[in-house]
C-alpha cells in the first residue's frame, strides 16, 4: 500500500509492507521532496528541524548521527531517532541537499531502537541514492 500527496511546497510518499495499513503498520517508508523558491537550509539543520518535530511528540527520543558528506556534490546526513515511549517509534533517516529540492527519507519501525540489522540495511539502501538531473 503506498499513498501520495502533494501540498505546496512538500510531496510526500510513504510505503507500507505486505497487507499493513495507516492504522496498523509495523515498518513504513516516508520520502518527501522539499521545494525550495530560495536557499535550502544546511543539512544539519534540516536534520535538527526533523529531530525537533519528533521531540515533540517524543521528549526523550535520542538522536544518533550514523554518516554524512558534507563535501559529496549533493550533501547528504544520515541518522536515527529512537523513541523509548508509551508507544514506540524508531526511525533511521536520510537528507539530501539538491540544487533546489531537499530530498528528506526515512524507514521506521514500532520498537523503542532500531535493530541493529535493519540499520545496516537501511543505511545501505540509503545510500545508493542518486539525484537524477533532468
């Protein structure tokens, strides 16, 4: 099951697994494709602002930084967030700085950590990412 939306500045996709649903998913996949009419903020500030909104929902979320590049012609940051709550929520995520559009991804999980496997594999995926020029 997939859903795709689209609004103003933002347009989201976000991925379920097999037979999952928006009410009852175990693992959902997010890209969001940020469109800028001016600068893009930095990439460690686009992930601050990613973290900030979690936090508020999520007070006592840790945030991990796994890999970035600030240097590669596209920079690009990849981290986790791991929600220790009531109901859980764990995310490993992926911002990429284009020329005008921040491309912001993440996979999560209803657990209170990311498990180590899946980690491994989603920073993989993440970063086999390529940014088509048209």
């Amino acid at each position: 099951m997939a859903s795709n939306n689209v609004g103003g500045k933002l347009q989201t996709v976000e991925l379920l697994r097999n037979n999952e649903t928006f009410e009852n998913w175990t693992e959902i996949g997010t890209m969001i494709v940020y469109s800028s009419p001016g600068p893009l903020p930095p990439i460690e500030e686009a992930m601050k602002f990613m973290v900030d909104q979690t936090k508020s929902s999520c007070p006592s979320a840790i945030v991990t930084k796994l890999e970035k590049d600030e240097k590669a012609e596209y920079p690009w940051i990849i981290f986790k967030i791991e929600c220790i709550a009531e109901k859980p929520e764990s995310q490993v995520w992926q911002i990429i700085e284009g020329k005008q559009d921040m491309f912001i991804n993440f996979r999560a999980v209803k657990q209170k950590k990311v498990p180590e496997d899946l980690k491994a594999q989603w920073v993989k995926f993440f970063k086999t990412a390529r940014i088509q020029k048209s």
